[in-house]
C-alpha cells in the first residue's frame, strides 16, 4: 500500500474498533469474514471493518467509512486500470482482484488474499445461511407439532369429548402416514429425521449457490484435484513410498 498525500484533522469511531497504527490498507479474514483494516484520516489511527461478502456491496464499505469519520469528503474505489467500482458490486467480487482505495486525497493500493480464500470464504457463507435456513425449518416444524398437540387437546378434555374426537385424530394420524410415504416417493429414501435435516440443508445450500452463482460443481473438481496433489506430493516426500506404485501407497495407507 503506498501514500501519497496526507492532511487530516480529528474525530471519532463508530463501526470500528481501533489497532495499532499502520501506514497501510489490509485486508485479513477472520471467523470466515474478512475484514479490511484502514487508517483514518482524523485521529491517524486504524479501524478494522467486518463486511459480509455475499450481503454486502461496496456502498456499505463507503458509507461505513464516510459515518466513522466525518473528515472524509471523498471516497471511491477504483479498479488497477482506474476505472471506477459501482457501489452496487459485491464485496465477494470486489476481493477478487487488486484495487485502489482513494480516501480525500490520498491513494492505497489495495491487495487482497488469493482467490482460493474468498472461494472458500463464499462457500463458509453459503453453508451457514443454509443451517441457519434448515434450524429455522425444523423449529418450525416443533411448533407445528405443538400447536396442533394443544388444539387436539384443548377440544378433547374441554369443547368436546374423546369420542368426538377420537376419528379426527384417526384422519390425522392417518394423513401423517400418507405425508411420509409421498416423502419416500418423491425421494426414494424413509423418513427419517437425521437424513431428511440433511436433504432440507442441501437444498438450501444448493439453492443459495445458483443464488451466489457459485459453480459448485467446478469447486468440488478444484478440491478433488487438490487433494490428489498432496497425495502424489506425500508420496514424492516420503524416501521410502518415492518407487513404489499409488495403488501400493493406498493399501498401505
């Protein structure tokens, strides 16, 4: 990151917690979000700044700057080349690539980690909105079996009597039997609750990474091919694995 110009006057932080002063841009991730560090103009004093990578867009960046230091008059981020970065892009692509961030008069080039760690970071994101979603579905799914239970009960012991009541709750019974065998047609497997949380989370996860247009297909080949990397890579650096066939190594492994 390099400074080109410096004049500043003092003011205070809201969206940010102050570090050590640095003459820098930087950009790290923590507990899967990244968070991009900047030195503020009024009080000299850096300020870490925690975005959402899917959520979030650049304007958030902005605003969350020009609101921690009102001594900010101009902000903009510009791609390598100069050309400008609409507010509306997400912060996921924004970490792509190198960027400039221009604060009043001064300049910082911006470079963030590899591509591999906000891939990574993106599928973090997606799988947590996703068992957040499926937590929400089996809540739910409790509350339905306990309002019904009290409905079932509240018209047994006192609008009615267990004789009246005795063929709705049959029907209902019945018609839970019928759900689940139409939940084994539909998807060739039982009913069974572990298997159907984690049916339910996939296609949340799934559906959220068409959302993200996330490839997850080409992720999982990039993460196979790795993982065949450092198998051979193993091999080569073990002295007495180096001669001997792959299939060797697997069984012995």
């Amino acid at each position: 990151v390099h400074q080109r110009i410096a004049s500043w006057q003092n003011l205070g932080a809201v969206y940010c917690s102050t570090v050590v002063p640095s003459d820098d841009v930087t950009v790290v991730y923590q507990n899967g979000l990244p968070v991009i560090s900047v030195r503020l103009p009024s009080r000299r004093e850096r300020c870490q700044f925690t975005l959402k990578p899917i959520s979030d867009s650049v304007g958030v960046f902005l605003r969350q700057l020009q609101e921690e230091d009102r001594g900010i008059d101009r902000v903009a981020i510009y791609s390598p080349d100069g050309v400008r970065v609409a507010a509306s892009t997400g912060i996921d692509l924004l970490l792509l690539d190198d960027f400039k961030l221009v604060i009043n008069d001064l300049t910082y080039h911006v470079r963030p980690p590899k591509r591999g760690k906000i891939v990574t970071l993106v599928r973090i994101e997606i799988s947590r909105k996703a068992e957040k979603r499926t937590t929400l579905v089996l809540w739910g799914g409790l509350a339905y079996m306990a309002t019904q239970f009290g409905i079932l009960a509240r018209l047994t012991w006192w609008e009615y009597s267990w004789d009246i009541m005795e063929p709705v709750t049959y029907f209902i019974t019945y018609g839970s039997a019928m759900a689940m065998y139409a939940y084994f047609v539909m998807t060739r497997q039982e009913y069974v609750y572990p298997e159907a949380r984690d049916r339910q989370y996939l296609l949340f996860f799934h559906k959220g990474a068409k959302k993200s247009r996330f490839d997850l297909e080409k992720y999982n080949q990039l993460k196979d091919a790795i993982a065949q990397a450092e198998m051979d890579l193993k091999r080569l650096r073990d002295p007495l694995q180096v001669h001997l066939p792959l299939r060797q190594i697997g069984e012995k492994d």
